[in-house]
C-alpha cells in the first residue's frame, strides 16, 4: 500500500502567482510511505533551491517515485496537508479578488488532479485524492512517529485551515481532539507579530529564539503581559494581537532589518520568549492533569522553539516529550500520508522514530568522483579509505568542513549527513563560522553532535533520557565543560544538543569517535551545510558550490577529500553560466526630476519571501544572453575589451553566484569530455 504525502503550493518554479501562493504558503515536501513505513521523503526546497519553498513539490514527488521504483498511477492514495473545504475557499476567496488573473479550476480537487496530470501524464481517479485537515497531519506526524500507545498532543503554529493549532489524546492508532485555537489566538503568529518590531519577520523566529538568553525578561514582562490572558480555570489563553504593535512602537526603538541590537532588542526578545513559555505551560499543565495523559507529543511551527522544549523536559511535567523533527510545514507532507494509509488499514508501527535520512542518495562513488573531477580546475580531490579519520584530523588542527555522507535528512535539521563540522572547544570558532561561512548575526549559536554513550559526561540530562537525535532540545551543558565547550556554549550555559548513535548513522559516529581518539572531545560543533542565502545542500552539486562560495577549509564528500585550488582566470572563463528557473530579470524606471529619468536593472526571483537585487548595465545585458546556459569566456569576450569592465562583471557575476542568482557550473559539453577521456584512459590500462 503506497501513500504519498504532500505540503507546499500549487505554483510551478518559474511562477509567481500571488493568489496562490498565499493559500498553500510554504515548506512544499513530498512523502512516500509503504504500509505505514517512510522510504522516502523530501522537502521540495532541497532541490528546487528556493528556502521554504512555497511551489508544487514536483521534483520531490519525482523523487518520492524513483525511489520506489514507481509511477505516479501505482500510487494508491495522495494527500495533501489541507482540509478539502478550506483548500476551496481559500480558490473562491482567490477569484474574487483576482478574476483578471484566476484562470484555474475553483474546485481544488480538480485542480490537483489537472497539476498532477500535466506534470506526470497521469490522471489519477477523484478517488485517489484525499484533502487531510492542516494540524490532524501535525498532530499525526509527532504521535505516528512517537512510539508512544498514549500521549497528550498539541499541534501549533502560525495558521492553517483557519486554525493555529490543537491539543488531542493519541490511543493506539487513532486521535480524539480535545481543543481547537482559532487563528487570532495563533501563538505562532503573536511570536511573529512581535518580532517584526527587531528587524525580523517570516522564518525568523529561530533567531529571536536564540536572541533571548542574552537579554532580561523584567523590563518588559508587564508590557507584555497586556498581549495576552491566562483563564483562572482550566487551560484556556487569549492573545490579543492587535495590542502588540501600538505598544511596542510606544515603548522601544523599533529595529529595522540590518541595524545594531540593543539592550533593549534583547530585554523584548526574552520577554517574548517567557511569554510563550508562560502561555504553553499553562495549556499542558491543565490538560495533563485533566487527561492523566504522562506523555507528550509536540508539532507544528512553534515546536521548533527548542529553548521551550528544553524546559518541558526539565519541569518533569510529563515522563517522555517527543518532539516531530519536521515540526514545520513540512512535515504535514508525513502526516497527511499516515493519516491516509491508516485509513486504508495500514497505520504506522507503534515504534520510536530513530532516524530520517530519508531524502536522496550522493550517487555512486564514481558519480560522486565525475562530478568533483568536472570542478577539477578549482578543486583538489584525493580518495581515502578511512575519511573519519582525515576528516578529524583536518578538524583537530583547526579547519572548518563540509561533511557530505548518504542520504540527505528530512526536516530543517542538519544531522550529521549534511553538515559543517568544527571542533566544538575554541570559542572562536562560532564567530569565524557565523562570519565567514554562514555569513548571519555573530550572537547565534551552533548546536554540538556528541556520541550517544558519552552524553551524561558533558551535559546535564534529565533522569532516564540519553537519546537526542533531532536536535530538538535544548539542554544544559554542566557547568565543569562550560570552559572547554566555548564553540557551542551559549551565553546562558546552554546548548540545542544531538546525540549520535552508531547504529543510526555509523558514518558520522566514526568521524566524532576518530576526534575522540584525537582530542578526548567526543564531540563536534555541527550546524548546516549552507550559507544565509540557500537552502541545506542536498547535491554533490550543491555541496561544491556552497564550498566555493565561502570560507570552509575542506569538503569530504563520500570517501573524497576536497580543497580547493587557486584557480585562474582561464579556469573559470571554461565554466558554464546558466540562470536558475526561478530568476527574472527586468528594468524599471526611476524619476530623479520632472526632466530627468534613469533606468535601473535588477534580478529577482519567483520566491514570496525574497528581495529584488541592482545589477549593472553590462551585467544585465550579459545574462541576457544566456539561452539556457553560456560558455563564461565567451559572454565577456562580448564585451568590449575594457579589462576593468570584464573585471566588475566577472565580479558581480561571483556576488550573484554566492547569493544563487546565478548558476556557474561546468558546462555539459566538458562533462561529456570529461567521460570520453575517462572511458580511454581506462580502455588504455586494460589493453596494457
């Protein structure tokens, strides 16, 4: 019984319509499951490119399907993470507003049924298309996965389906909701229309989450306790959202994004921070005790917040806490597909969830070799049989690295499979790595991977607990390793822990155990794979590009170890350059006087979420060049040989690269080279 799971948008890459992307918003992923067991999943991000991409997950269900070694007709049921009459509502709602632009289907089964056809030449039966309710998934995708028989849910986040959330008991296989938040009670969106006022706003809330130890509650906790009520009996809450701007602007600097932090930046975020604690302890304590229910499942958005998740786990309110490590968006592509084989009588095993590198493979070893060697003007490539062991010593000498291994995992954490890795005790470590690899805010922490068996040792763990996977806690680190952990302390002693075990990913174990070996440290610094522009790496491609794009020391990819070489010009002028299909480029005009106007050129991206970008003249003019992609050397050889011109392209061209605008890669007619040569020298050692 196959079931695949859905979550995203209903645009294709290349387009940009606003009335549907707002009612299918984000995290597009698909997930594929055989009586009730995940064999594949991805999120659509990871290979379109595009952060918490908001368009239809087609190459993640194409994905889904390779990996199976299926069609999209032997699919027997897909789900998507929408109730059926809110998907309809928001298409009416569209047309309405929209009737110049709407030209699809309003019925939205008949719409998902025309998108699947088109992309896959399939026409899948109405039967066959289920619409499951936004935080059922949530809800089913933490108790499904929790290997708990009983448990107290509660599923929040932003909105969805016009809710933000709810709190249900789980029982073998089946939920029983108890409580459902409406969408002006949204804890989710009360933690976002507060940041907004620190220069952050959507997918940011992790960063306000990690702003917080540095600031006091107390200036503002009255403020604060304006935004919302706690009810004397039971565990009911009311947020009062519309307060929360009047107030802020009439009490604090407001920062805009860019600007400096101040004291009082962080007294409001650990304000906020307290008062979500406040409200979420409120609501589980009640219904703990109401329900008698001694386990908890967590999922939705705000379940992210691992600073909250870390103090559920210290208060002993509940036994076991698990918290679904795709608690976003995503992770309703899982739960809309559980729910769905559960219905066709195939529920998920009653089995705690260990691991979920369940997205793409890095290819074969010689895939893997072809596609470094294709970069071999600017890379440096050697093969070992023992990469944990080159790996940890590049770490224990003071590099910073890439470490690509297997399958990449689903969900927003890098769990030892597509991660930067660093010694963990140089303090300094965090600033060079927020400032020249992740290239973000110098106060945000790195997480720490440690061995499984020497957990205890190092961090202060509640009675029983030793195993954390997913990174969806924070702990305290004790207070004799403080000293030494300087990299991935936080300033409140604290730190977002992952442990690893050897049976789940034997790989990443041995490279932590061979620094063990080296140092006594059991533990890396591990944080993902990607700079502030991009999603985590999913691709030996996308991994070399990213490597190039920073200030990493070494890559490790499979059993090869890669750095880089001081490539000439001629090196690069040999490179590809092709525009991702989810960039645009255009002019606008400008009116500096009545009788004065300049025309401005800019690159921007089919993305909600993004920002248009100012290119020059000559740059403009060279990418619209490119038919698909373009030999490097002979765009600039169309300007005019002006070296100081060719000088600036070149350059705006590397700035576009780094923020992945553009695409510089070997061109396709090098690769097929490439393989010639390879196939005749092989030919020649075996005739000889």
């Amino acid at each position: 019984m196959l079931c695949l799971g859905i979550s995203g948008g209903l645009d294709q890459v290349h387009e940009n319509r606003f009335e549907l992307r707002n009612a299918f918003m984000h995290d597009g992923a698909a997930v594929l499951v055989r009586d009730g067991r995940v064999i594949a999943a991805v999120e659509e991000e990871r290979l379109n490119r595009m952060k918490h991409s908001n368009k239809l997950p087609i190459r993640s269900i194409q994905y889904c399907l390779s990996a199976a070694g299926v069609q999209l007709n032997d699919i027997d049921r897909v789900a998507l993470y929408a109730s059926e009459p809110y998907a309809n509502a928001m298409l009416e709602g569209m047309s309405a507003s929209h009737p110049d632009i709407l030209s699809i289907p309003l019925d939205a089964k008949t719409l998902v049924q025309d998108l699947l056809t088109r992309e896959f030449g399939t026409k899948l039966d109405s039967s066959r298309i289920s619409f499951v309710s936004h935080h059922q998934a949530h809800a089913v995708s933490a108790f499904a996965m929790s290997g708990f028989e009983q448990s107290l849910i509660l599923a929040i986040d932003g909105s969805g389906d016009f809710l933000s959330g709810l709190l249900a008991v789980g029982s073998g296989t089946e939920i029983t909701q108890l409580e459902a938040f409406p969408e002006n009670n949204s804890l989710g969106l009360f933690y976002l229309e507060t940041i907004r006022y620190l220069g952050y706003g959507l997918f940011d809330e992790y960063k306000v989450m990690g702003l917080a130890p540095y600031g006091d509650p107390a200036p503002y906790r009255e403020l604060f306790e304006q935004f919302y009520e706690l009810s004397a009996n039971g565990g009911g809450y009311r947020v009062h959202l519309d307060r929360i701007g009047p107030a802020l602007l009439r009490n604090i600097e407001v920062r805009r994004k860019g600007m400096p932090f101040t004291q009082q930046h962080r007294d409001v975020s650990a304000s906020l921070q307290e008062a979500l604690e406040r409200i979420v302890f409120h609501i589980l304590r009640h219904h703990r005790e109401a329900t008698g229910m001694k386990r908890l499942c967590l999922a939705g958005g705000v379940a992210h917040n691992c600073t909250m998740n870390g103090k559920l786990l210290y208060s002993g309110l509940f036994e076991d806490i698990f918290v679904q490590p795709a608690s976003h968006d995503a992770g309703c592509a899982l739960g809309a597909a559980l729910i769905v084989s559960n219905e066709m009588g195939r529920p998920a095993p009653c089995e705690r969830l260990q691991e979920v590198y369940w997205g793409p493979d890095l290819g074969s070893e010689r895939a893997v070799q072809q596609e470094l060697n294709a970069w071999a003007g600017h890379l440096e490539v050697e093969r070992s049989d023992d990469v944990a062991s080159s790996a940890a010593d590049w770490i224990a000498n003071g590099a910073v690295i890439g470490w690509v291994q297997g399958r990449s995992e689903f969900g927003p954490r890098a769990l030892g499979n597509r991660s930067i890795l660093a010694d963990p005790r140089p303090a300094a470590n965090k600033d060079r790595i927020n400032a020249m690899v992740k290239k973000r805010e110098g106060y945000r922490p790195f997480a720490p991977s440690v061995l499984e068996e020497d957990a205890s040792e190092f961090f202060d763990l509640p009675d029983g607990r030793h195993e954390f996977p997913f990174m969806n806690f924070v702990v305290r680190v004790r207070d004799s390793k403080r000293a030494l952990l300087g990299a991935i302390t936080h300033v409140d002693g604290t730190a977002r822990l992952q442990t690893v075990s050897h049976n789940a990913n034997p790989a990443y174990w041995e490279v932590i155990n061979a620094f063990k070996k080296r140092t006594g440290t059991p533990i890396l610094l591990n944080t993902s794979f990607n700079n502030n522009a991009e999603p985590i790496v999913d691709s030996v491609a996308d991994a070399i590009a990213t490597f190039l794009t920073t200030e990493l020391d070494g890559l490790v990819v499979g059993p090869f170890l890669v750095k880089k070489r001081a490539a000439t010009l001629q090196d690069w002028t040999a490179l590809a350059v092709s525009l991702p299909p989810y960039v645009s480029l255009h002019q606008t005009r400008a009116y500096k006087a009545p009788d004065r106007r300049e025309t401005h050129c800019e690159i921007s991206t089919t993305h909600f979420n993004s920002d248009s970008v100012r290119i020059s003249h000559d740059l403009f003019n060279l990418l619209m060049r490119i038919e698909g992609e373009a030999m490097l050397g002979d765009l600039l050889n169309t300007i005019a040989p002006d070296q100081a011109k060719r000088d600036a392209v070149m350059e705006g061209l590397r700035r576009l690269w780094e923020q992945r605008l553009v695409r510089l890669h070997p061109s396709q007619a090098a690769r097929t080279d490439q393989d010639c040569d390879q196939t005749l020298d092989q030919h020649n050692r075996l005739s000889a």
